[in-house]
C-alpha cells in the first residue's frame, strides 16, 4: 500500500510543474494579458470563464467557483486522491518519491487498482492464454486485421468464458487482501442472489482510458455468435466512469486533435484503432452511443471543428444529424463523411485504402448541406408539405447554433438549397430562437462566496493574500474569533503557519491535507488579486491598498463584536435581578467594554500603504501627516 509522501516532495513537484502546460493538456487555453483562459472542464459553459494564473500557480472557474492548484486539478478532473495526483505529476517530472509510512487507499484509489489489474489480466490472457479460447480470440483479431501492435496500443484483452475468472486472477495476486466489494464498485463483478461473479465473460475486452490514461471502464464484445446475450456490454457508471462523458481514443489523439484543430469522431472502437493505424490519429470513438452534450463540452474544449463519419447506412446518417446537432450547440462546426452503403470506417479502409479515405474526409460537407443532400434521396423534398416539413427540421437545428452571425449565414445557404426565401428561413428562425430561448446568454463572473460572513471573510482574503498582514492579525484574533467553519479551518491553518515562523502564499496553501472547499475558496481568492482594474493604477497594488483598508476595518469589527457578545451576556444576567452588589460589577464590566469599543474603533493594525493614483509629493504629504 502507498506510503505518504513527505512534504519536502510535495513542494518540489508543485514547484516543478508548468500548471499551464498541465492544464493545457486538459483545455485548450487561450492567453489574456499575463493569465490564461477557456472552457471550464467542470461544468457546461460555451463563454470562457476557466483562469489560469501562472504567476500564482493556481486556477479557477468564476462560472461553478471551482479552483485550486495542480494537485487539485488532477484531483477534480481524474478523480484522483492527493497521493495519486502527486505520483502522477512526480512521474512526468522524472521526481523519485521515498514514501514514509503506510497510509489507508483514499477514495477512488481502490477503483482504479481493481481497474487496473483487470486491464492487464485481461491483456495477459488474450495475449498469454494456452487454451483453445484464447487461441480463438487472437485468431478473430487476426480475421479483422488488427495487429498486435495496434491492438496492444489500445491495450484490448480478453475476458475468459468464466464466472470467476476475474475473481480468481485478483484472489491469487492479493490473496488474503483481496477486497471482493471493489471489484463489485468498480463494475468489474456482479453481485446477484448471494453470488458475485464476472461480468464480462468470453469476450474481447477494449479498455476505456481517461485524458490521464488510466482504465476506468471497458467495453466487451462477445465473439461467439450463437451468444443470446447483448453483443456489447460495458461497465456501468461508476464513481470514476460515466460513459457518456468519455470518449474512447481521447488519451491517444488529444496533441493532435489540439494541433490541427479537427477531430473525426466514429461510432466504434475497431473503427477508431484501424483511424489511428493509418495515421488519422486525431481521431475519437462514441463508443457506439450517441453523442452527448458532455461529451460535445469535452470535444470543444480541444477543438472547433468535428468531422463525423459514422456507418453508411440509413441508422448511421440519422445519428450523424442527432450528433450533429449536439455539437453544433457547443459551438462546434460540423461536417460528415458519407460513407458508401454497407461500409463503416473499417472496413472502408480495409478495402478501398488509406488514400481513399483521405480523399473522402477532405470532401467532408457541411452537416445542414448534409442533411438536405440525405432528406433528398429520401424523397423528402418532392412536394410542398415534405419540403415545409423539412424546412422547419432544417430551422429547428439552426437554432441551437450559439453564434448569430454562423446562424443567419448558414440559414441564408440553407434556404438557397431548399427553395425558400432568406426573410422566410430568417423570421421563423427568429420565432424559434424565442421559443426556446436557445440564443446564448454571456456568462457573468459571479462570487461564490457572497453568503459568508463579510467581516470574517474580509479579514481571510487579506491574511491569504498578503502574508505581512498575519502577525498583527494573530496578535488580536484566533480562529476561535470566527463562526464559519470554514474560514475558522483556514485561519487556523494560517496561524499555525504563522507560529512556526512560516509565511506560505497563494497555491503553497493547498497541501495534502487542505479540504477541497477550502482550496476552492484560496484560489478564489488569489484570483481576485488581478480582479479590479484602474487605466492609472497597478491592479496589484490597488488591490493591496483596498485589502491593508477594508481588513483594517474587518478586524475592528471583529474585535467590536466580541465586545457587544459579551455585552449581551451581561444584560442577560443583569435581566435576572441578580444581587445588588453583582448588580454593580456588572454595569462596571460593561461601561469598561464600551470603552475597549471606542478605543477598538480609532486602532490601526497595521500602517495603510498610500493610495495607488496618489503622485509622488501626494504621498509624502500624507506620511509627513502621521509623523508625530
């Protein structure tokens, strides 16, 4: 079991990474002054509202308020646990990592690990397998023309015709440690009428890799043909797989796909290997299903342009309009390939060639030209009702284009093709976009944290930002001053920072042990640094003159609030009619706590910076001011 890892390693693998060349390989980010932005990977968006500050090593989403450091990000995006996102990183670091003492699997840990060993038992028995089944496997790839090397690329193995398997490969490698309830949330067993068994039996296995590689789900094909059951099945979801918002090859073609700014997207997982074997390596598979929204958000993310090429056959050329009408409402440009009945990518490669199917993509149409080219042979355009019918098909897909300028264009073509005026095609779209309310709103930058208490919140985000402020902070309040638990976690973090003589900044914040709210809220409020912004004035240090200001006064009023608590706790006793002689003490205390207030009220905790727009002889007037 993994150790934990010591802190010295922590900080040289956060110190190491580019947290724009990490996330970089996640999004497709663009530069904005010194920071960098694009679609948020963790929630649906199509107006980039995802930073990334390199100066600060931290990102945030001012859309769903999520952020943190690289750590975090591995964290959120793969569904790592801490220790697994720092391995991760310290292996692409080429960073050896000498762990202290064991410490308990975090939370998706298990998962993958059972994930990971069924990949390679898997990959083991198709590949080492002496009986006759294993024969059979290998000779059905070899029937399908698909190597070993490319095969083994894709890491595809094989499940024995078993119901235990998988069951008896893990209880020989973990023995006594192997734990069945893993395997059975990792969807790799199942568990029915006091009987767990394997779910894919006698079947070739083609694993499904997240962005980081690792296996988090598989998609089996059975090979016999008398088999009544369904010829594919896959891993159901899971806390670490969710299939419609994966997509299969995405690890392998995603350099590629972000270079050349396309992806040809198939249906199957044998399409996808044979798209690769012939160099169309930005290629991506649906695994069979029908494109989703989340798979559309993951797909723009690194690319603007979709090609589709699904089977050429009538269920093939629906799909690609219900595909494309999914992408095109991320904000996607779509064009398909018509593939000659009977093919699919395979086999039109297989049998026409590489270079044929070069040709074909480079020929691609636009999905509207598409779609009236199919609704055409279908005989659909032949008379007034099935023309207004698809015109009305044609507009409805119009209007889930974000762009308005793209959207009145391609309706203007689409009119031309179908016969109908450009003011017609143009006032029913309009009519449609109202109905639906499809036309894309911006999203505004919207604070996450605005039900938190201001003062103790206030007084946090300068301690965070500006670490000089801490000492005179911790020598009037403690995280006892505080009511919300959270911002009492992270000024407590503060102060023992503080104690041990430690001044740690921005993302050097976010450690191990760091909850994920309170990561969320650190790298908010970093972010906010750069957040205002004054033609005459360095943004920095306009925020750190409004932060010395408005914590100032936070930190009084804190302080003020104390006072009036116990206040109240004394009339509280004074309305119990104690005896006179308590009755005086009392009234003593609190005349001695509305002085404390007053004084409380005239304190400066710390000397206010001039004001940023204030010129040279401006500022020395004012500090000649505080001189005594």
């Amino acid at each position: 079991m993994a150790g934990r890892i010591p802190p010295e390693i922590i900080d040289r693998i956060r110190e190491s990474t580019d947290i724009v060349d990490l996330i970089s390989g996640y999004v497709q980010l663009e530069k904005k002054g010194g920071n960098y932005f694009g679609l948020c990977p963790f929630h649906p968006e199509k107006t980039p509202s995802f930073s990334v500050h390199p100066g600060k090593g931290i990102f945030h989403c001012f859309g769903c308020g999520l952020g943190g450091n690289v750590f975090t990000f591995l964290m959120e995006h793969d569904k790592l646990s801490f220790s697994e996102a720092a391995r991760e990183l310290a292996q692409h670091l080429g960073i050896e990592i000498k762990e202290d003492s064991p410490v308990k699997a975090e939370k998706y840990d298990a998962l993958y690990q059972a994930n990971d060993f069924a990949c390679e038992f898997y990959s083991r028995c198709l590949w080492e397998g002496k009986y006759e089944e294993f024969g059979l496997a290998r000779q059905y790839l070899d029937q399908r023309e698909i190597s070993s090397d490319l095969a083994k690329n894709f890491r595809v193995g094989y499940a024995p015709d078993k119901w235990d398997g998988l069951i008896k490969g893990a209880k020989t490698l973990y023995k006594d440690k192997f734990n069945q309830r893993d395997f059975v949330d990792a969807g790799l067993l199942l568990s029915k009428d006091k009987r767990v068994y394997d779910r894919f039996r006698g079947r070739l296995i083609f694993p499904i890799l997240n962005l980081s590689g690792k296996p988090v789900g598989f998609g089996g094909r059975a090979l016999k043909e008398a088999d009544e059951s369904a010829k594919y099945i896959n891993t159901p979801q899971t806390a670490i797989y969710n299939k419609g918002a994966l997509l299969y090859g995405l690890h392998l073609g995603r350099d590629q796909i972000r270079k050349r700014g396309e992806c040809l997207v198939v249906e199957g997982y044998t399409d996808l290997m044979r798209l690769h074997e012939a160099g169309f390596t930005h290629s991506v598979a649906t695994s069979g299903t029908a494109l989703t929204q989340d798979q559309a958000r993951l797909l723009r993310r690194f690319c603007r342009k979709v090609i589709l090429i699904f089977d050429g056959d009538s269920a093939g050329s629906h799909a690609a309009l219900r595909g494309g009408d999914v992408l095109l409402s991320s904000g996607i440009e779509v064009k398909v390939v018509g593939l000659p009945e009977g093919y699919d990518p395979n086999d039109f490669i297989l049998k026409e060639g590489v270079s044929a199917f070069g040709e074909i993509v480079e020929k691609a149409t636009d999905v509207f030209s598409y779609r009236i080219e199919l609704y055409r042979k279908e005989n659909r355009l032949s008379d007034v009702p099935s023309r207004s019918e698809v015109a009305r098909d044609i507009i409805t897909s119009l209007a889930v284009i974000p762009d308005s300028i793209r959207r009145e264009m391609t309706a203007q073509e689409a009119a031309r093709q179908i016969g109908l005026s450009q003011e017609t095609i143009l006032r029913e779209l309009n009519r449609a976009i109202r109905r639906t309310g499809s036309r894309q709103q911006q999203i505004e930058k919207k604070d996450s944290y605005a039900n938190l208490p201001d003062y103790e919140r206030g007084l946090l985000e300068a301690l965070i930002r500006w670490p000089e402020l801490r000492s005179a902070a911790f020598a009037e309040v403690s995280a006892q001053s505080f009511q919300n638990p959270m911002l009492q976690r992270i000024l407590s973090r503060l102060n023992e920072y503080w104690l041990n003589g430690e001044e740690p900044a921005g993302e050097e914040l976010i450690e191990e042990e760091t909850e994920m709210e309170d990561a969320r809220f650190i790298s908010y409020t970093v972010s906010q640094t750069e957040s205002l912004t004054d033609p005459h004035v360095d943004p920095i240090v306009k925020k750190r003159y409004d932060d010395y200001v408005y914590a100032n006064d936070c930190l009084r009023k804190i302080k003020i609030s104390q006072q009036q608590s116990q206040e109240q706790r004394l009339k509280a006793e004074l309305s119990k009619k104690p005896p006179i002689e308590r009755v005086m003490e009392i009234q003593k205390e609190i005349k001695t706590l509305k002085d404390v207030e007053l004084k409380i009220l005239n304190e400066e905790y710390w000397e206010i910076p001039p004001h940023p727009s204030m010129n040279f002889e401006e500022q020395q007037a004012q500090l000649n001011k505080k001189k005594p």
